[in-house]
C-alpha cells in the first residue's frame, strides 16, 4: 500500500511541473479544487448508498486524489505537505480516543459527551469564541441547521420536547403565507426550514438523512408514473397524474 501512496504523490509532482505538468492541474488553486473535493465526497456517499463496492473503490481514490491535490498546492507554496495532513490528522485521532490510545476510561454511557468535551477544548485552543465556531459555512444548508441547532443545545438552548418546535413550524407557515415582498418571504421561508429542522431533530431523526430518502422516494415514484402514462406526463391534466400518482403509491405499498 505505501507503493501505491508513494505512486499518487509521484504522478502529482508530475501532473503539477511547471514545465512537463499538465495545463489544467497547474492552473489550479485550493479556491478552484474546492467544489471538485465536496463533487468527489458526494460521488462517495452515493457509491455507498447504492452498495456498489467497485464505485466506493474507485470514489474513494477521486476523493483521496483530491487530498493530494491540495496537499501538494501547499507544498509548493512552503505551507504543509502531504505527510504533515496525515501527521494532523493521527494526531487528532489519538487526542481524542484517550481510552484506545490512553490511560482514559469512558463508560459507556459517558463517551459522546467526552468526545464532544475535547472537540470544545480544541476550537478553545484555536481561539474559539463562541459555541457555534467551527461549523463549517460550506455545508449543505440543512446539515448546517442541524449542527447549529445542535451546538446550542448543548448549552442548554433547546425545546424540551416536540410541542414548542411543532407550535413554531405552524408560526413560521403563517408568517410566510403573510409576508408581502420577495425579502419578507424568503426570510420567512428560511425560518420555516429551519424550525423544521428543529422539529424533525426534536423527533430524533436526522433532517439531512429524512430528506435523502424522501428525494429518492420521489423520484422512483416520479419514474414510475412516467412510465406508466401512455404519452408524456405534460400532456395529461393534472388530475390524471394525480391518479397516476395515487396508483403508483398503492402499488408500492
């Protein structure tokens, strides 16, 4: 295996030589590889997703490929390598697994609040001033939700059940239908989004992992009724899809 690392390291020296490289690799930027990284890490999850061992295989070297990429960016401007991000990255491991790599001893019914009591110690370290430091801004806007609503709760900012989070989805639904101009309604709607996160979380599900499956149901019975109307499904009024659509749904069940 360490040939093979070694292998990837050596053909992206080449891919980036100012000389022989390749055009487009030596253009690049950490700013230019950044949306082919997060391209690269969702081809993973739909590799897993569809249980395909040879696409997790070969996504997993696109992903890891991207890694190298912006190690070696770095290398070249005299920041880090390759090495020093694996170096990070084992360091971090073992920091945070003080029963494994430590004399520590986690009950078991102790070991996530440990686990998120170092990771506060570390934003601490890095100057961390509030409790919402370090969620990403790059992620997709509902795993963001979820982890911001999930930050504050840990300090106690939370309902403590599900009757406040339904209460302000229902408030935020009669906002949106009162508002009157563009700004008002998407702020309005952005509110709605977020206390349904909220009231989803309330329940114990992962809103992120909720609306996968909900998309991937619509489209298998969106599928469905395109191949059972006879024609195009823009050439049927609305409620003969609607009856496709009821058809496909008791077939499925």
């Amino acid at each position: 295996m360490p040939d093979q690392l070694d292998r990837l390291l050596r053909l992206m020296v080449a891919l980036r030589d100012p000389v022989n490289g390749c055009e487009w690799d030596r253009a690049q930027r950490f700013e230019t590889i950044v949306p082919h990284t997060i391209e690269e890490a969702y081809e993973v999850a739909d590799a897993v997703a569809r249980g395909d061992l040879s696409d997790i295989r070969d996504e997993l070297g696109d992903l890891l490929f991207q890694v190298v990429f912006q190690a070696r960016i770095a290398e070249e401007a005299g920041h880090f390598d390759f090495n020093d991000v694996a170096g990070a990255i084992s360091d971090k491991l073992e920091a945070r697994h003080p029963h494994i790599f430590g004399d520590a001893q986690w009950a078991g019914g102790m070991r996530e609040e440990r686990w998120e009591a170092i990771k506060a110690e570390e934003r601490s370290a890095k100057g961390a001033q509030s409790a919402l430091d370090g969620v990403a801004v790059a992620l997709p806007a509902l795993s963001r939700a979820e982890k911001l609503q999930k930050r504050a709760a840990r300090l106690g900012f939370d309902w403590p059940d599900t009757v406040g989070p339904r209460a302000k989805v229902v408030e935020e639904m009669d906002e949106l239908d009162q508002a009157e101009s563009r700004e008002e309604r998407i702020a309005e709607a952005g509110d709605l989004l977020f206390s349904a996160v909220n009231f989803v979380r309330a329940h114990g599900i992962s809103a992120e992992d909720a609306l996968r499956a909900a998309n991937a149901k619509f489209e298998r019975r969106f599928r469905a009724m395109e191949s059972l109307a006879e024609g195009t499904l823009a050439d049927l009024p609305l409620e003969e899809q609607e009856a496709l659509w009821q058809r496909v749904k008791r077939e499925e069940d």
